[in-house]
DNA sequence: GCGTTGTCGAACAATCTGTGCGGTTCCTCG
DNA sequence: CGAGGAACCGCACAGATTGTTCGACAACGC
C-alpha cells in the first residue's frame, strides 16, 4: 500500500509517477463530469487504463485518491515570515485569491458538492491559521478574549471559502482574482473592523 | 413507490405514518452516529425495525428519505406580508436563528458534512428569496444593479450559513440564538452597509 | 544482463442495492 | 362486527461495487 511517495526527490520508478498520475487525472476528469459520489474505482481505472490491483497497490481508497489531488494543490501555509509590523490589514487576501484562481479546475473538481467535505476542513485549517497570525499581529487582538478572537477568525476564513465557492460557478467564472478580492474585502472587512475596534482601509464601490 | 404521502389530511392508514416516522428517526439517529454516507439501507431499516420492500414502497433512495425529513424542517419562506416600509433593516434575523435553533437536532443532522449538499441547496434558495425581498425593500437597492445585488445577497445567505454552521459545533451548541445573532450582526451588516451605502444599527461589542 | 519492483488480469468473498412475490396482519368502511 | 383491501414481512434474487489475492509477465535501475 502506497508503495513510493509521489515525485519523491530520488527519482523513483518511472511506472510508478506515471500510474499515479494518469489516476489522478482520470479521478479529476470524473468528478468534473459526474461528482465525486458517482465515480467508482472501476470508472477512474478504466479511464486510467490502470489495473484494478495497481489501484490498490498505490491508494487505499477512492478518497486517498482524492488526497492524494489534494495535496497538489499546496495551499500556502501560514508564511508569516516576510510580514512587517505595519503592512497593510488582511493585504495578502488577493495574492490568496490568484493563489486559488491559478488552480481553478482542481479546485472546481475537489469542492464541487460532495466530495469537498474533506477537503474544505483540510482547507479551511490552514486558513484558520493565517487568519489567526494576522489578528494577532494587528494590536486590537489582544483585547480580545479567546472566544471573540475564534469568532471571528471563523468568520473571516467562512467567508473567504464562501467567495471561493461563489466564484467557481459558471456566472463568476470569468471575474479576475482582483474583483472578487474586492468584493470580499468591502463586504468582510468592515464587520471585522467594527468588532475589533480597529481602522481599516475599506474599499467602497463593489 | 410512495404510497401515502406524509400526514395528509385525510387521515390515513396509521401504520403508514408509523413507519414512516420509524425510518426518519432511524435515518436520523444513524446520520448522526456515523455520518450520512456511511449510512446504508440495511442500517436503517435494522434500526427502524422494517422491512426491507417496505422501505422501498415509501422511498425511493436513501435520498429520498433525507428529502422527508428535510422537508419536515419547513425552512420558512418568504414570509414578507406582515413587513412594514420602515421595519428596521433585517430585524428578523433572531427569528430565524431561533427557528433554526429549535429544530437544532434535526439540522445537524441534515447539515453534518456530507449530506448537508442536498439540503444546504434547498435551504440555501429560500434564504436567497428571503435576503432578496429585504434588499429589495430597502430604498438603497435601487441603485445596485443586479450583479452586486446578487453578491450582497450571496453574501447574507452565505454567512449565515456559515454562522448556523459554527453553532451546531460542540462548542458553542449552548450559545443562545440571541448571542448568535448579535455576532451575526455586528460582522456582516457592517459590511452590507458599507456596499449599500446605508446605515444601519450596528451591534458593537461582540 | 540480473535481480528487483511494478503491473496485469482474473477470480474471489463480502456487502449493498433494488425488485418481486407469496403470506400474514391490521386498518377502514359499510 | 365482518369483509375487502391496504400495508407489512421476509426471503430470495440479480446486479454492482469493493477490496484482496495470486501467478505470470514486463519494465526498471544498477
């Protein structure tokens, strides 16, 4: 089970890359064409063109499959690193947006109804960390107690997915990243100033 | 396939209602368990004490079933008729969060991962409906054309999903809707406002 | 080239789904 | 109260899907 780790440094066997790659694809495909719940290991083999014991040989299951897209698509972690005291509040919501943008299909194929599940809470964790480094840096956050700071952190990350999924839908498809940003911005950031008593730049229009 | 439909008026065969109260709260128990997906028939009707043709004379699916018992949580609709011009604006999102509330068993249930797609669709419209006819109401909305009015609209109904979902958590399952909603108000109306260009009574603390 | 490793393909038990059909029990209506 | 019928049971069935096993074969890295 789960023999060699993807694109592993030591360059492993060239079958193995290849199996696991046309598995992943085939999986992708399906899902974008009937959702996750109705592709069956035999349907994403047969596309693969993979024997069904080479299946299980690499992944226990359809959802570790599924995992397995999942990691691929590397939601940047909390980097806090390169953060300056006085940046600008919540300035990295756009480079996250295009971040997302740049992978949409995965994207649509992962979240899309069902199956996203998995993946929302794998998603949404690390969002709650970065949301959770920013509040902390702003200085408001320490006249918050734990649980207003967990509030809004949730809201904040709730919102964000929020705008993912309503941008993945065929009517939004075609916005650029720097709309929706804008859009999250003006409508997310003035409740999250109010409650942390803090001024922040808000953009108006819409 | 489906016999009798739920409770109809003329009152029916009690052994009808009796068996379909049994698998509902069977479906219901089990989802809760162990999670819809990981649900089967066989579980249910194990549970509900049932035979097996006798679910299929009332069901059609597994879905089908959740479809019942979803239908029994009567998501409120466009209840508008009783508005007054100058109400004050969302005045009524206590109520819903204490309808909600009530039924919270039920609702977590329905909404727990998976299965919360099917439902979150339905509940999702009326909702819609709902922030629609308030935005409409409003004497700002005239001058949003219908594309940011469909974001703002997609943006109340998504948070307050959002906020529902954060309730049936373990850890804040005790909240009063009262508190629930006031955190609701004081993070998304602010934002409201600011695309409306409206003012609104804006909660502070938190 | 040689040993190792991955893959194939077919067969397998186990589980689940829907459907069908007698036989029995309970309800409704007259 | 006593038909007649509706609802239920339970069992058996075909079809699908899952996950495992195995021997034979091919491709790989060294």
């Amino acid at each position: 089970m789960a023999i060699g780790r993807d694109d592993a440094r030591p360059r492993r066997d060239r079958r193995v890359s290849k199996t696991r790659k046309a598995l992943k694809e085939a999986l992708t495909d399906l899902i974008l064409e009937k959702g996750y719940e109705a592709v069956t290991v035999q349907n994403v083999i047969d596309r693969a063109d993979v024997g069904r014991s080479t299946f299980y040989a690499h992944f226990v299951d359809k959802d570790d499959l599924l995992m397995a897209i999942l990691a691929d698509l590397e939601v940047p972690g909390p980097d806090t690193s390169d953060w300056k005291p006085d940046d600008p509040a919540f300035g990295w919501t756009l480079e996250l947006f295009r971040h997302f943008g740049s992978g949409k299909r995965l994207f649509k194929a992962v979240a899309s109804s069902q199956s996203g599940a998995v993946a929302r809470r794998e998603t949404t964790q690390r969002l709650e960390k970065l949301a959770q480094a920013e509040l902390s840096r702003l200085k408001a956050a320490r006249t918050l107690d734990a649980f207003k700071l967990q509030t809004v952190v949730r809201f904040l990350v709730g919102t964000f997915i929020g705008f993912m999924d309503w941008w993945m839908r065929e009517e939004n498809e075609h916005l650029p990243a720097e709309q929706v940003d804008h859009a999250f911005r003006s409508l997310v950031l003035p409740g999250v100033a109010n409650v942390l008593e803090l001024e922040l730049e808000l953009p108006k229009s819409l």
